[in-house]
C-alpha cells in the first residue's frame, strides 16, 4: 500500500485523534463513545495512506509524485 499522507497531515491526524477520544473520558453516557470515532485518524496516520484519499487521488506525500504513482 503506497503512502498517500504527508508529515504535517500525519500529525495533525494525531492531534485530532487524540482530540477525540478524549471525548471518552469528558462526556457522560451514550455520548462518550462517540470519542471512538478518534481511532480513524490515529490509525490512518500510523499507515500514512487514507482509503479517502486513494479514491479521490488526493496525495500529501511529498516522497512521491502524481508521475510516480502513474507508473505504478
């Protein structure tokens, strides 16, 4: 699977992620596992590629180019 995200995208998918779930410990009741939704970021930045960004062929990565990719 290439990487399709940036560093600075990365990061922020991390604050973000963090951001989020800390809802899990701030809000009270049903609401609180809505801070799950968090994981996505987080694990999307640890994979450096977004499934949303290969179908839209959005690329962050600065290592590759849109030539690169075409090449396969």
């Amino acid at each position: 699977m290439a990487r399709n995200l940036g560093n600075l995208d990365r990061a922020l998918r991390v604050v973000i992620g963090i951001a989020l779930l800390s809802l899990l410990f701030v809000l009270d009741g049903g609401l609180r596992w809505i801070g799950l939704v968090g994981l996505v970021p987080l694990l999307t930045a640890a994979a450096g590629n977004c499934p949303l960004y290969s179908i839209f062929g959005l690329l962050t990565c600065p290592l590759r180019t849109r030539n690169d990719r075409a090449r396969g």
